[in-house]
DNA sequence: TGCTAACCGAGACGGTACGTCACGTCTTAGA
DNA sequence: TCTAAGACGTGACGTACCGTCTCGGTTAGCA
C-alpha cells in the first residue's frame, strides 16, 4: 500500500490563480511598494487568510507570478536570427524601449525593488535572467557555433550585460542614442566576434 | 535698499547631522525597509516634523547620506595601482567580501531597494558608481594609458561592472572562486588588455 | 519652581466626546457584542489608533460611557414622592416597561454582559445601582424617616432589589402582572413597613 | 403505511459528549467570550462541522452543558437541614467561597455573560436557578412548614436572592464578613421567621 | 451482500474584527 | 521662528474565528 493522503478539501486552484492574476494586474498598474496584501485580496476577491495560507510575505507571492512568467512583458525575450551581436542589440533596443515608458520603468524598477527586498524574487528573477535564461542558453549556443571564444566566461557576459541594463533603469536617465550597440561592444568586445 | 533677512532662528545644523547620522546607522542595522522616519527621529532625538521639514521622504534622507558618504563602507574603494585588470580584481574582490557577510549583503540590497524606490536615490546611487565615479575616471585614465582601447565605451564597461555585481547581490548565491577575475574578463575582454 | 508639564500637542476633547458618543449611540443600536472598535472608530470619525491610545479595550469605552451617564435611559430615575413602597413600584414598573420593549431589554442584557466581560463596567454599574446610587439614598432615607427600621441591611436590600430585575432580563420571560408589587414585597417583607 | 426512516448512521453519542465536556473545560479554564467553536471542535477532537450540524451557536452548546450539570460547581447546592435561614446562609456562604477564587469568580461571570448574550442560556439559567430549582423548592417547602408565612411572593424571594449575588460577582468587590447573613435577612425580613 | 445516504475528521474558503505600526499633518510649550 | 514631543486621521499589517463548504473515509439500514 501507499502513501496516505490528507483528508480534507484540497487546495483551491481558482484562489490560487485568482491571487497570482490580481497580484500581475497591480504591480504592474501600481508598482511592487504599492502592491498590497488587502488590495491583493481585494482584487482576487479573496479572503487575505487565503493568501497567507500559502505565500508568507508579498515577495513571495510576487515570486510566484515571475515562475509563472505573469511579469515580463513580451518584449523582454530574445530574438534568435544566428546573428548573436545583432539579437543582442535588438533586445536591448526593446528593453529600452520599454523604459522609455513611464509604465515600463516603473515595472522594471519594480521587479529590482522585489527582488532586493524578497530572497525568492531575486533568485527567481537571476535565474530568469541568467543560468535558467535564453539569454544564457543564446549565449552557449554561440560559443558552440564559434561566434565567441570557447573559454568565453557566459554566465559573466550575461551578468554584465543585464546588470548594465538595471544600472540604468536605477538612474532613471534617458537612454542615449547607441547605448544598445555601445553595451553590446563593452561585454562583447568591440570588435572581438569571430567570423570563419 | 534694506536687506530682507529672515527672523527667528536658522536651520540647526545639529539636527541636520544628527538626522543624517542616525539614518546612516538605522539603515546599516536594519536594512532600507525597516528604516521608518519615527525610527530616525527617535535615535537622533529630533522631532519628526524636523526631518519633514527639510526632507520630502525617507528617500530624501537616505540620498542627503549616500551624498555625505555615510553608507559605503571603505572597502567599496578603487585601488590604483597602475595595473587596471589587477585594480578591478582586487576592488571585486573587496565588494564580494563585503557580501559574503550577511549584514555586507543586506546593506547592498538596501541601496539597491532605496535606488529602486527613490528617484534621488537611484540618481545619485548610479552617480557615485557611474559618471561621478572614480571607477569611471579610472577607466579613462587607462585608456589615456593606452591600457585600454581608444574607442572603449567607458561608462558601459563601468556599468555593465557594478551591474554584473548588483546582479549577484540580488541573486543570494555565494560567491565562486575566480568569479571577480573572470568578471574583469567579461568586460575587458578575455585577454584583450594590451600591454605596451 | 513647580512641576515640569509634557510639551506637546493635548488630548483632542473633541475626539473624546466623539468616541462616547458614538459608543452610546451604537451600543443602544446593536447591543454590546455587536459592538467593534472600527465601528466606534467610523462612527466617531476617528482613527482606532485614537481609541487605543486612551482607552485599552471596549469595555473600559463603555465604562466611561456609563460614567458619563450616556447608557441609562431616564426612565431608569427613581421617583421621591415620600411613600417608599409606592416609589419603588413606579420605578420597577418603569424598568419593566423599558424591558417589554425588545431594544431595551437588549440595552439592559447588553449593560450585563458588559459588566460580566470587564471589570471597570462591572464595578461602575454596580456603583450607578448601588452605593452611589439613588435607590440606596432613597433606602437610607427611608431609614432616617423610619419608614423601615433602623438596622435593614440597605444595602443588601438594594442589591436584591436590582438583582432580581438582572435575573428577570437575563430569562427574557414577560413580566406578569403584579411583579414590580410583589418585587417589593419580597424585600421589604410584605407588610412591614412601618406606619406612624 | 410506509415508515419514513432515515438511512444511514444516526448521530455519534461519542461526539455529542466529548463537545460538551469540551465545551465545560475551556469554559471552566478561559471563561465564555474566550471560548470559541473551533477551540472546542480541537479539544473534543470533532470536526467543526459535527457541532455546527446538531447547535446553531456557541450559546446553544453552552445552554446543553448547562443542562446536563457539566457547568456548576457541587458548592451550588443547597443544603436542606429543616433550618431555612441557617440552610440560605450556609449556601450563601459557599456560593461566595467560590467566588473568592479568581477562577470560581470567572466561572460565576462566564454564566452571566452567556445568559446575557445567549436566550437559551438565559432561560436554562434562569430554570436552574429559579422555577425549576431546589431554591425554589425549598422555599415552598418552607411555606407549607410555616417557616413562611402563605402569602409570600416565593419566585421573588429566590430572584432577589440569586439576583444579588449576581450583582456581588459583577462588582468584583470581595465579600465583607456577614454579608450573607444579611442578604437572608434582607429577602426574609430581619426577623421575620415563624417559629412555631 | 452490496448500495447509498448520512455521519465523521479535517480543514480550505470568503469574511469581519482584532490590536499594532508607520505614515504625513497638525498643535502645543519652550528656547 | 524653529525645535522636541506627540496627538491626530489614515491605511496596511498579520492573526484569530466566524459559519459554510468540500473532501475521503466509515457506518448503518434497505434492497
């Protein structure tokens, strides 16, 4: 015989979803330190014991909606046309296209305040970015192909090359013409792909 | 004409400073979110209205401290040794010393959630590490030296830098052996250094 | 020199008279178990924070409330006329007909599970009904003027007296007639009281 | 004609036992308003809804208790030794004995504030007490002794006296020496016993 | 002997109220 | 006029229970 199983109601699907849903719906509409536990509820329609029944702390719950890729806009994934250094650029482009919007500074500034307040969303956030990434995946591929040394530091690159990013999304500045390019040639070498 | 002077008394100097000090000390010890104005104003012995009057918000404050050099520990310093590649490792390797100590991590986390939280914050954060910085007057005086390419894009390679370094803080995860050395090589490239 | 006063903003007389009133007011709606803090805080237009601070729960509200006088209806007063026995029969018919109303017997259970749940209502009710009360000046009054003999235990005839009203609400019979009359028999015995 | 019987199995006497004594426990140890259902359903080791399905509230159980003696101390009793005074003050004295321990003192409120809050506590307490209680019956019995004279208004006499002590354990005052002689001599006349 | 309705324990659910903390504003007395 | 102290209305926190509901498992009586 096997396991034995609680006995009881099990564990609401649609509270679960409903909560991850509001929660995605309002930090994106009003940022991570104005998201609230109550407003959560509220807008899940939810009991909040509901919520600390299964999240511990609003970084958590938070940290969910990241696993669930309820966070990133499109924009934030990597194109792949074999050109490494001309995907990299456009990626770039769309993230800071996406800054340039109040809305999207704000939900970018967002995920680094969660992420530097919630252990989850940080780890969750830097595997996102980095070993879990495409970025990361992008960039093995094209040590593989030869487009980049083979003794390339990657997840270093990859680092370096999202780090960069949220520097600037910290600065609040605008993004200068170029800055794509000039970030692709800092962590890539300025002329450094290696062409057969 | 007569000169318009103002009556009564001037702004205390005392109680900026004690203000300024007490935050810098809240805010080693309890990290940027548990940092409350009632906080400050009770350990400087200050009225809260004090500290509204001259500070819009708790960021505020935290900016006027980041500015007075209050919250970097000394290890946050470049050294200059004439050799760049050996400089950025050592300094690296300073910052991730420094985040290996549970209370190093949080107060790096804090700056990053007070820049994330605080426009002034973020500004002068990326200043002191950026345009303002000496990492920055560092880079261009090795590219004067010819250490590094005419065309390097200083303030990229800078920020890509910190980034990658910001980036590990957010992640928790320990740091591996070799990571500053292999960081100096994601940015100055692998063995791009020139050498005269 | 005298003594040294707190410097400081005063206690809002204002807020506090909002508070018991709004108390009173809710209290004679609801009942004592239907009453919340939030509500007497939404009531009054004041914060909770604003009740704690100067009250330490709902009961010690109500006490004071009770102080003040704002619970008891007039029709709780005990007539003088100078015939002792004709007086506490009006008084008890009165109370009575407060009871056959079903807001007023909630008001009285009401002031009973009040007294019963905190210490400050209980003592105060009973100081309202008993020593400090009219009733036992009436009952020593009666003494002086020889309507009842020298050494009747007042208070204790005070106590039984009020006592069997409580016992009344709490069982939520009707009151049949002739109870306030023989009420007043049974304390003061049934013909004794004495005539010149 | 068909019997319309249910099918299935009928209620558990197990269950139905272990919620009241639970019930009487925690009312005897933490008193009636911090007796909860969920408290009791823990320490009967009874689903929530086993109570829910044969007690419409709290009060309803607590009432059910009462009925079964699972509330009142043996000191409660009154004793018969043919003396009525002699066997008032006796009882009188215990009553009051137990109500000089914080916990009997308790024990005493609770009752109140369950009759307050709850009608079939009322009632219940009120029968116990009153109609249906040996206080009553003994005062008949004193009546057909001639220890009372015919026409004395014997549910008022037991009102008055209970009511009394009522008003006793709402004030919290302690007992003063020879009160309860006094309150016999206050609900039967200081003298007034028939003596053959 | 198997069906099935009603019981049981457990506990998740949407709620209400709790008592606390901090916010940013306002009001006092003293220097 | 500025300062310290701190009361004020506000709003969110995380917790305790409410009464209802949903599970899987168990137990009778009827077929």
């Amino acid at each position: 015989m096997m396991s034995a199983h609680r006995q009881g109601p099990v564990r609401s699907e649609a509270a679960r979803v409903a909560i991850l849903q509001a929660t995605a719906r309002l930090f994106a509409a009003r940022g991570y330190d104005h998201l609230t536990m109550e407003g959560i509820a509220g807008e899940a329609g939810v009991g909040k014991q509901t919520i600390y029944r299964w999240w511990p702390s609003k970084g958590a719950v938070v940290a969910d909606c990241l696993l669930d890729g309820l966070l990133f806009p499109e924009q934030f994934a990597l194109p792949n046309t074999g050109e490494l250094r001309e995907d990299l650029a456009t990626w770039l482009r769309n993230i800071f296209g996406v800054l340039e919007h109040p809305s999207g500074e704000m939900l970018m500034r967002s995920l680094i305040a969660a992420a530097a307040e919630n252990a989850d969303v940080g780890l969750r956030l830097y595997d996102s970015l980095g070993t879990g990434s495409t970025l990361n995946a992008r960039l093995h591929e094209a040590v593989s192909r030869a487009e980049l040394e083979g003794d390339t530091p990657v997840e270093q690159v990859g680092d370096a090359l999202v780090g960069a990013v949220v520097m600037r999304a910290l600065s609040r500045l605008p993004t200068p013409a170029g800055l794509p390019e000039q970030l692709v040639d800092a962590v890539l070498g300025r002329s450094a792909t290696l062409r057969p």
